[in-house]
C-alpha cells in the first residue's frame, strides 16, 4: 500500500509528565510513524505522521477527542506551512482576509528563505510578489531561496549592485527552470520598449518569477493583482509601514 503524510497537531491543556510518551504509545499501537515533532508557538504542538492506512489517522482523531489534557487542532495532509511550523516551531504569518498574503519581519529571514526554497522547487508557472522597504531583505532573501532549492536565478531588472535593465537574455538565461528577479519599479519606470517585450515573454513562460514592489508593477503595467499567485510582505519590525512614495521617486532619477 502506498504510504502518505499526515500533519498533527494539538493544543495542551494540561502539560504532565508523560504525555507525549502516551500519545506517541497510542501511535505505535495504530502503526503509525513519526517523521517529525516540535513545538509550535507556545503550547502546541505539531507532528508529521507517516502511514498506509487513512483509517487508523480516522482512529487515532476520534481516540484523541477523548483526551482531556489535549485538543487536536489540525489532522490533515500536510501543506507547506504545517512542514515549515514543525521545521522551524512557528507558523507564518497569514492574512486573515486576503489568503494570497504572508508577512515577515527580518528576524524570521531563515523562516522566509525556508518558505522561498520550497516554492522555488515547484514546477510551472508561478507569479510571487515581495512587498518591503529598501535593505530590508527582499533581493538576498530570493537568492538564498533560489540556492536552497538548487535553482538557477536571473536579474530581468534589479538595483542590488546596480540598476539594471534587460533587454536580451541569453539562450541558457531564458531556461525555463530558472528563478526570475524582477524589481517592479525598475521595470516599469525605467523600462525601455526592449525590456517591456522581454518581460512579457517572460511573464508569458511558465517558470517562476519574483517581482519586488508589486504594487507599482501593477499599478504602472498591464498587469494585474488576479495574476500574483501570492504576495510576501518582509519589514524590519512588525508594525513598519511599506510605503513607496518614500523611495520610488529616486527610481525616476537620471543613473
């Protein structure tokens, strides 16, 4: 039979000694493996579970209901942010109302890199927005993602060392499996024709592609919010604004 995952996770109620080692025994009896636990945010608790019988993960929810000193909070295949929460013991910051949003903030760049190297490895066509401020993070944070997912990245525009503006990729730049960097406000304020028409035939290319201020991309460009598949907020500290009147004026300066 084949085997699959599973994310557990549960809320304590009542931390005795011995807990973990009860619920782990109840696991053993369902033959069900462990593959990985850790805390998640104070006192819960997440787990990937490992099995070839949906039934007994069934089993094990409904023996778990009778526990007092726990409550389960999630029993399902586990999606990217469960493997993330027990990898690195917190969970992402997500929009509530707006689910395409997840924020960040500079002391959870390792969280951030991880979350990025995982989006990278997907194959397809993949449109993700990096909100944030200058030298926050944003560039060296996709660079690090890209190098975590053994991914190739390409500079369409950027102003990491300084501005660049494509407007020819080489055949072996052009590939598919790439990662392309894109700066929103570069490639629409300061874009010449030559550019434009090489951003739209990247756009076009199912790969994966980053643009940084998406919101001036969109807002300058024939693009629009329903083509972002996510947005990524990074800020130094959680209550930074992002606020682009404040540095997307010196883009418009002459080099």
């Amino acid at each position: 039979m084949e085997t699959k995952q599973w994310y557990m996770e549960y809320r304590i109620h009542k931390n005795r000694p011995g807990l973990l080692g009860d619920i782990a025994s109840i696991l053993g009896m369902l033959e069900v493996n462990i593959i990985t636990i850790n805390g998640v945010e104070g006192r819960t608790r997440g787990m990937l579970l490992e099995t070839t019988d949906d039934e007994k993960i069934q089993l094990l929810g409904d023996m778990l209901k009778k526990v007092d000193s726990v409550t389960v909070t999630a029993l399902r295949p586990p999606k990217l942010v469960d493997i993330l929460a027990v990898r690195h013991g917190r969970y992402i910051d997500r929009d509530s109302d707006d689910r395409k949003t997840f924020r960040f903030t500079r002391d959870e760049l390792g969280l951030l890199v991880d979350f990025l190297g995982e989006l990278f490895k997907r194959e397809g066509n993949q449109v993700i927005g990096l909100r944030g401020m200058p030298r926050v993070g944003k560039t060296e944070s996709i660079i690090a993602g890209s190098v975590c997912a053994m991914k190739h990245w390409t500079f369409v525009s950027s102003t990491l060392l300084r501005q660049t503006v494509r407007s020819q990729m080489s055949e072996d730049e052009m590939n598919p499996n790439n990662v392309f960097i894109i700066d929103g406000i570069v490639s629409t304020i300061r874009s010449n024709e030559k550019h434009y028409q090489l951003l739209n035939e990247i756009m076009a290319m199912p790969c994966t592609k980053v643009i940084e201020h998406p919101d001036i991309f969109m807002r300058e460009s024939d693009y629009d919010y329903a083509q972002f598949d996510m947005i990524i907020e990074l800020r130094s500290t959680p209550d930074e604004e992002i606020v682009y009147d404040t540095f997307a004026t010196s883009y418009t300066d002459d080099i």
